[in-house]
C-alpha cells in the first residue's frame, strides 16, 4: 500500500522544499507539500499552513513539522517575529487535533534553537543585526562564559555599551519567546501527540546565547526523562531528509547498520566550523536520527559512510587546497579510497559525508571519485554548507539505496550533489561573487530568480562538469537553474543523469 508522507518544510529553499522528493520519490511513497510557503522574510501564510495540515493529515500514514514554520512561517521569520508567547503556544494546538483526527499518524517534528551569528549581516536576521551583530554574539558569549567562571577577553560591560538597549532587548526577548516554545515543544513528546522531536542546533558555538538555550533545553529533556525521544545536535536544513529516512525505516521495520570510515581517526575530536560538539557525538546523533545504528563492523555493516574531515581546524571550502598537515598529511586520503573500492567490489551500500571543508566539497576527493571512475558507482555523496547539513544527507542517499538501490531519481539526486557542492559551492559561487560588481550587483543580492547571473552560472558549472566530472559530462545534464533568494548562497538546479 502506499504510503502518504505529509511534509511541512522548514521553508522554501530546495534544500528544505524540493530534496526530501527528489530523493525519496517512489512508487510506494507520496510525499505531500504545501503549495506555497513564504519568500526568506516573508513569512507563510500561517491559515493556509493550518488547511493544509488539516485537509492532508487526514488520511496520512506519516507527517514531518517544522515546528518553526507552524509557529513563525519558516526559519528566518522565527528570527524577526514579534509574536506573543501565549499565541505561540496556543498553535501548538494543531498538533493535538491532528493526533486526534488520526490516532495512528506517526508524527515527527523539529524546532530550532534560534542561532546567533558571530558575524554582522541582516540578511536573515533583524536590521539591527547589519550594525550590531558581532557585538550581540560577543555579548552572549561573554555572558555565557561568566557563568561558567571562563575568563573573556573583553569585559562583559565594555561590550554591552556598543549595542543600543533597545536592540538588545529585542533580541533577547525574541530568543526567550523561542526558547520557551522549544521547551512547549517538549510536552507534545510527553502527551504522545509528537513520537520523535529533534531540536536542531543551527550555526551554533561553544559559547554565547544559543549554547545557553542549548543547557537550558537538554536539562528540561533530563528532567523529563525524553533522551530517547527528543534529540538535539547541529543541525538544521538537513533534518527533513534525516527524518524521512527515518519514517521509511520505520515503515519498512528496518534499522540500517552504519560503518564510519574516517580519513583520520583524530577527525573524531574536531568541532567542524558553525558547530559547537565534537563530531564524533555529532554523527551517532545523526545515525540515531535517521532511525539507523553505528557498528563498528564494516563486514555487519549495511552501509559504509566515508568521512571525509581533518585532523584539526576546518577550513572554508573557498581556501582549498589547504596547507596545514591537518589535511594534507593527517588525512589518509589513499587509505581510505582503497577501503571505499574494497566495499564496493563486496556489494556494500558506500556514502561519502565530505565534510572536510565548510560550504563546499573537497575537490580533491571529487577529482580521486572521478579519475576511478566511482562518482555514480557509490550510493551517497554530500559536502555543502555545514557538517552536519552533509552528514545528514549523505546518511538519506545511503538509507534511500538501501531501500529502493540506484533509480534514476537517486542517480539524478547524486549528480545534483556533485555539481551543486562541488561545483558551485567550492568553485562557481565565488567566481560570480566576485564578477558581480560589474552587474551593479553584490552576494546578497542578485535582483532576481532567473537572470543573467543564473545564466552565468549556469554556463561556469557545464564547465566543471566538462572539466571536473568528465567521467559522466556526457549523461549529466542541467535543465534548469535559478537563485531562489536572489542572492549568491543557495542555487536551485534540476539535473539529469541519463
């Protein structure tokens, strides 16, 4: 029988609206999205969120909510909302009248610790943020420290008097609104009304306002005894496509097996770059999330997933090819793909998290994958933006192979990782960046979806599929390619691979 996914998307960027059915799109599967949510600031329309889950919830054998877009209308406006508390929590209604409408729905949700970028912008964040925004970081982590009896390098007054009161106390209360629904949250996991909650820590840090939350909120799922149900890590734009694995192995009754196979085993130990956790407990939350298991058996194993970070410091995928040992000669690249071959020939599911570079897969990996022609023989590939965004990923490709082996739908979702992590991220994005001057132009903004930058980065990535992926150019297509932010960080592309 088939299954009916209901979806409700972070918001509507294609990482969160378009990939969990570009993966996960089957025969036996229907996954039901929205039709129209917000545009980056401009929230959904919060009413037709409510007939939506309402209508399609129904008859559904499964539904995956962001819980910030039933409250806010998606991510960046549960950064600026000046919603009330009590309004807020009152929306969590819904999910209780959907639990009662239909009793057997399994019912997976997210909510987000609001993040605290340590850099000035107000791109997603309020218009304050644009003069203010390091200051308001080193705030919160100066806080953060005093009350860990950890010294800071400026005094916590000193840095205080460079941000205007009222700013402050805008961002502060906003974040106590939020983190006061992250804990209502909690209650539906205690009513049985939500089976699985995950808290993501989205661009997060060691220190500052949203590791506070962070304590706050895993002592609430201490006290209340929900370890088992209420998962926090890093994490955000990924988490619908860790969520859907899980709902289909849990339709399925499977529990995958995950070996790692790190490049150097002192990755282990590293904080990757947006994150505040060592990676190593990072990554057994992720497996945990998908509804798999870590072995540390590559011969029981089902998957193999291939990890691809330093030994130290993680650099930005633009800096690439580093020059510290920590990955030219800490990282046992041959090793390691000698290892990857060896599973393949064996018939093993092999994904590969390249997560050595922040925003951007390692060229060199892509260039080994090439050159032995293993690009569409290994069943996962991701390396884009954070960590976890890659881990998260690779983990679905390998969950989604598992179940359904290489469709074209997969191997369309494969060549897409490729150009757009590889391709754009680590190359074309900052080729164009630093061309669009000439446009009148700047990175966060491109004025349109569908112009003459979509055009030249269109052409500049059929380049490096020529030139980089030369192994499958011939059968690898784009046949669309649009900015759907109008600026230069994400891109939306369909690719084919035929």
């Amino acid at each position: 029988m088939k299954a009916k996914i209901v979806l409700l998307p972070l918001d509507e960027r294609p990482c969160n609206y378009l990939f969990p059915q570009k993966l996960f799109s089957h025969d036996d599967i229907d996954i039901v999205l929205p039709k129209k949510l917000g545009d980056k600031k401009i929230p959904a329309d919060l009413n037709e969120i409510d007939n939506f889950l309402t209508k399609e919830c129904k008859d559904a054998t499964g539904l995956i909510i962001s819980l910030d877009t039933l409250l806010y209308g998606g991510l960046v406006p549960s950064r600026i909302h000046n919603e009330n508390e009590d309004n807020l929590k009152e929306r969590l209604q819904m999910l209780r009248d959907i639990r009662r409408e239909n009793p057997g729905l399994i019912i997976y949700a997210f909510n987000i610790i609001m993040r605290c970028p340590n850099y000035s912008s107000s791109d997603e964040e309020p218009d304050y943020y644009e003069n203010y925004g390091r200051e308001i970081h080193e705030i919160g982590a100066a806080m953060h420290k005093s009350h860990l009896g950890v010294e800071n390098i400026l005094p916590l007054d000193e840095i205080i008097e460079k941000v205007p009161v009222r700013y402050l106390n805008d961002y502060i209360s906003r974040r106590k609104v939020n983190r006061e629904l992250n804990l209502a949250s909690l209650d539906l996991v205690k009513e049985n009304i939500v089976d699985a909650l995950v808290v993501p820590q989205d661009d997060s840090c060691k220190y500052g306002y949203a590791a506070i939350d962070q304590r706050d909120i895993r002592k609430a799922i201490i006290e209340n005894c929900l370890d088992d149900k209420v998962l926090m890590y890093p994490g955000a734009d990924e988490v619908e496509l860790t969520l859907m694995s899980r709902m289909i192995n849990t339709l399925k009754g499977k529990k995958p097996k995950i070996y790692l196979k790190y490049a150097t085993e002192a990755a282990k130990n590293i904080i990757p770059l947006y994150e505040g956790n060592m990676l190593a407990g990072t990554l057994k939350y992720h497996v945990l999330s998908a509804g798999c298991q870590l072995t540390e058996s590559y011969e029981m194993a089902d998957i193999i997933m291939a990890v691809t970070a330093p030994a130290g410091s993680m650099e930005e995928a633009i800096n690439q090819p580093s020059k510290y040992p920590e990955y030219y000669a800490e990282r046992n690249i041959a090793e390691m793909f000698d290892f990857i071959k060896c599973r393949l020939a064996e018939g093993k599911i092999v994904t590969i998290a390249d997560n050595a570079y922040a925003n951007g897969g390692d060229l060199q990996i892509i260039r080994l994958l090439n050159a032995n022609n293993l690009l569409m023989k290994v069943d996962g590939y991701a390396g884009w933006n954070t960590s976890a965004n890659t881990v998260g990923t690779a983990i679905a490709e390998a969950v989604d192979s598992y179940h359904f082996k290489l469709t074209p739908t997969h191997q369309n979702f494969l060549g897409l990782r490729y150009i757009e992590d590889a391709g754009y991220c680590s190359v074309v994005r900052q080729q164009v960046t630093n061309e669009l001057q000439k446009y009148e132009m700047n990175y966060f903004d491109v004025k349109e979806k569908d112009g003459i930058i979509s055009e030249i980065v269109k052409e500049r990535l059929e380049k490096f599929i020529k030139n980089e992926l030369s192994s499958i150019s011939a059968n690898l297509q784009i046949s669309k390619l649009i900015m759907p932010w109008r600026r230069m960080f994400e891109v939306d592309i369909d690719v084919a691979f035929k």
